[in-house]
C-alpha cells in the first residue's frame, strides 16, 4: 500500500513538474473580480509591486490543498499593500462559485473567474496544469513560472524572499510626499527658488506672496493657505525652478509648496522665507508713450518731469477683479484733485479694444486717460512687464517705483501709500468749493462707518455730495447733525455748509 501511495505521489509530482507558465514575459489584461473591482496587471506592476497569480479551478484538489498557505503567505507579506499584490485566476468557475470559494478559505485579494475574463488569461498564459503559481517582476518578466511545491506558507516565503520580497504587517505602506524649498537667488524685485519632490510626492503646488497676501488671498478664497495653494497656486510633479518678478524691494516673502500623492490626498505644507534687497534708489521705470480714447498722446516721462506723480492702474477688460476695483479708483482720483495736483491717475489695459475700453470707462465713470491695446497698451505693460492683474503702480517725478504693486488695491491702501509719499488731498475744480481760511464745522469721526457728525454754530442747511457734484441729503440743523452713512458706499463725499466745504471718507 506504501508503495502504491508513493508511486501515485510520484507519478502526481511529475505531473506537477509540468505545470509551469512557458511565457518570460508577462502580457497584460484588465480584468473584473467576482466582486466586481476591475485589475489591471500592468498598473500594479507600473506601481513597483511584483505580482503573485494562482492559476486554479475550485473542484482541483492540490488547488484546495495550497490555497490556505497561499493565503498565509499573502498576510505574511502584507496583504497586497506592500511590496507583491497577489490574485488568483479561475479556469472553469463563475462569480458565485469564486465567492463561495473565496469564503471558504478566506481569500481577501482578487479573485477572477470566467465571467471576470479568467478563462482568456488562463489561455494567454498558456496554463495546463493547476494549480500554477508564478511571480512577475515590476519590469514585467515572469521570474517564477511555476511556484511549487506548496506544502506550507513558509515555502511561498522562501520562493519570493530572494527577490527582495519582505514581510510586512497588513497595514497600509506609511507614505509621506514632502517638497524641498531651496532659495537660489533673492534681488530687488525678484526671488528665484528651487522646487524638488520626494519620491512619494506625485504632485504639488507652489505660490509666494507677503505673510498678509497669503493671509487675504486663502481668507477671500474661504479656504486655509494649504488648500488656498493646493487650488490656485503653480502646478508642478518635477523638480524645477521659479524667479518670482514685479517684487517690492526689502520686503519679506513666504513661499509655500503643498504636496500631494496620487490619489490627489493633500500633505503637509513646506514654507519658507526669504527678502528681497533694499531698493537704493529705487527701481526706475521705463518710459512710454500711448494714445488714450480721446486720441491724446501720453508720455509718462512728460509728466513725472513736470512734477507729478503717476498712478497707473493696469487692468483687464472682462475681469472681475478688474472690475472690484474701480469704484475705489475713481474715488481716488477724486480725492486727490482730479489730476490737477499731485498725483496724475491713468489706466492701461493689454487685452481691451477701443470700443470695448469705451464702454469700462462709461460704466465705471473714469474721467482719467484710459489707453486701449489700439493704444499701446500690450506694449507698456510687456516693457515695464506687468505680470498680474489688476496692478497699480505709483511712480515718482524722479522716475523710481514709489510701489510697484498697491496690494490689496483699495482705497485705504492708495490713501496709505500716497500719504507715505507726503502727496496731498485735493478738491477737484469741477466742484464748486470755496477758498477759506479757517473751517465753521467740524467732521467727525473720519473716515466713517456707521455715522459722521457735523458740528458748528449756526449751520443751517447741510448738504451731502458724491464725488460727482450730485447733492445725496439735505438737511436743516442748528448746532449739530448726525448722518447715517451705514448704506453709504466705500468713497470720498463731500459736506456743504453755506460756502464752505469739506470731505468724508466712508469705510465699512
């Protein structure tokens, strides 16, 4: 009887000797599971994992005899997570025959059967005897083609140890995608920085700006500065450098890179600081020319030379923030004389025609020069260059940036940098105010939110005015009134009191 069990194992074993995958090269499929997850062999391998497949049918008995220490060994490797993904492949069975199987011996990784396309992958890999285990490397070569015998768990372990195969616990691979900031180069108005992923990072995003830029930037967007930068900044899966231009001289700038591994799952934000050089001098701008609607030649050199500061407000047509911006500068120019004074206002835009920049100015009300693409306008900005929009830029008479970018572009911020400046608040001439030597009221408080009271003896009658000369209230009082500025908009206004006149900034 010995002798009859061991001629039968023999004769079983040479069998088995047979059973091998002829193919050296794997070939690929996309396949479903009985569970219905698809696979696809050559993104798992793609992915740097080797791939363990058991070609099996569930009535096979040596099939029923291995699977249990396959199973084992696919814990003892961590359970597809690591670094070998381990399937099984049916000849002859359907879905609900793979499931019962599956249960049976407790197999978690995929199991595909006939109706999963298992049949068409047994044939293309040339399988005759079952079970057939092979291992494919990440370069898609079949390095085992027939793992056997598999008497134990132990015996698939020492078969894929060789291949630099380790055990892991059936837990997730600790992943942690991170990005190196390297800053290569800061000067005047320019920061220049190296961006350089780890291995784990599929991707990032990467963006610079003042603490209080990225700070507004994330708050306007109702996003945290990680997501903020996730979602709007520059976009890059290499290693790469970036010179940041049109930067404020001594300043101190963040740059933010925000990681991100293939599923797109955001990671910890890299940061760091760095400071452009003090300006000296000041940057000096270069001279232009353009043509405004009306058809006047303006040369800026003209002006800054005659003593005026300039402030340009380059813009696009058609843009939101663009647009957010203009109540605030045509009060502006207002408040500080209509360009009569100080300060000469203008707008440039590269993008916006004749008709179109025509049609912004009627809107908007601009009373300053608007000059068009028709213009000069993709010429000046290209020569300075300007590099985001909108941007406002205030030059000095001696022709240095006295700000290459007001940001954020408000009004307080113009007032903010203009009184830096020492540039003075003007009545505009086109409003009928008169000289006077001492003031009979008072304003208060200014600017204003909710309220501004006036005081003084004898008032009378009390007008309101916008910055276009159009009375908005009236009222009768005597030694004081208070106005209800709550539903006035962000501006300049102005309060007559018989021939005297003053000015109120509203601010909410």
């Amino acid at each position: 009887m010995k002798k009859i069990f061991t001629f039968i194992f023999a004769i079983a074993l040479s069998f088995n000797m047979m059973a091998q995958c002829p193919l050296t090269t794997a070939v690929d499929f996309t396949a479903t599971d009985c569970h219905g997850t698809e696979v696809h062999l050559f993104d798992i391998l793609d992915g740097g994992q080797y791939v363990l497949m058991d070609f099996f049918f569930t009535t096979c008995g040596p099939c029923q005899q291995a699977t249990p220490n396959i199973v084992e060994s696919y814990y003892a490797f961590g359970c597809n997570m690591h670094d070998v993904y381990y399937m099984e492949i049916s000849t002859s069975d359907g879905d609900a025959a793979c499931q019962t199987w599956a249960a049976n011996y407790g197999v978690e990784y995929p199991t595909i059967s006939t109706a999963g396309g298992g049949n068409t992958i047994c044939s293309t890999y040339q399988i005759s005897y079952y079970p057939t285990v092979i291992l494919i490397a990440p370069d898609r070569s079949i390095v085992i083609n027939d793992l056997w015998p598999i008497g134990s768990a132990q015996a698939v372990i020492n078969a894929l140890t060789p291949y630099g195969i380790q055990q892991h616990d059936c837990t997730a691979p600790v992943t942690n995608p991170e990005v190196a900031i390297t800053v290569d180069q800061a000067l005047e108005t320019e920061i220049t920085a190296t961006f350089t992923p780890n291995a784990e990072c599929a991707e990032y995003h990467y963006t610079m700006g003042t603490e209080s830029e990225l700070a507004q930037w994330a708050a306007s967007a109702g996003l945290s500065l990680p997501e903020y930068v996730n979602t709007y900044g520059f976009p890059a899966d290499i290693e790469l450098s970036h010179t940041f231009t049109d930067l404020n001289p001594n300043t101190e700038y963040v740059i933010c890179a925000v990681p991100a591994d293939a599923e797109g799952n955001i990671y910890e934000m890299a940061q760091t600081t760095a400071t452009t050089t003090p300006g000296g001098g000041g940057e000096v701008i270069v001279d232009f020319t353009g043509t405004d609607l009306e058809g006047n030649e303006i040369n800026l050199y003209s002006l800054l030379d005659a003593g005026q500061y300039v402030l340009i407000n380059f813009f696009l047509a058609g843009d939101p923030y663009s647009q957010d911006i203009m109540s605030d500068m045509v009060d502006a120019y207002h408040l500080y004389g209509c360009n009569e004074h100080d300060v000469f206002f203008m707008e440039i835009t590269p993008n916006g025609g004749d008709e179109t920049c025509q049609t912004w100015v009627e809107t908007y009300g601009v009373e300053y020069p608007t000059i068009s693409r028709a213009g000069g306008g993709n010429d000046i900005a290209q020569a300075i260059p300007v590099g985001y929009y909108p941007t406002i830029m205030l030059i000095r008479p001696d022709h240095t940036f006295a700000q290459r970018d007001i940001y954020p572009p408000t009004l307080d911020m113009m007032i903010q940098y203009m009184s830096a400046e020492n540039i003075q608040q003007y009545e505009c001439s086109t409003i009928d105010v008169a000289e006077h030597e001492a003031n009979d009221f008072t304003i208060y408080p200014n600017p204003a939110n909710e309220f501004v009271k006036i005081s003084g003896e004898n008032l009378g009658v009390v007008n309101v005015y916008n910055t276009l000369g159009q009375m908005i209230e009236e009222y009768a009082a005597d030694d004081e009134v208070v106005i209800a500025t709550a539903n006035y908009e962000n501006g300049v206004y102005f309060v007559k009191v018989g021939n005297n006149t003053q000015k109120f900034v509203v601010t909410h």
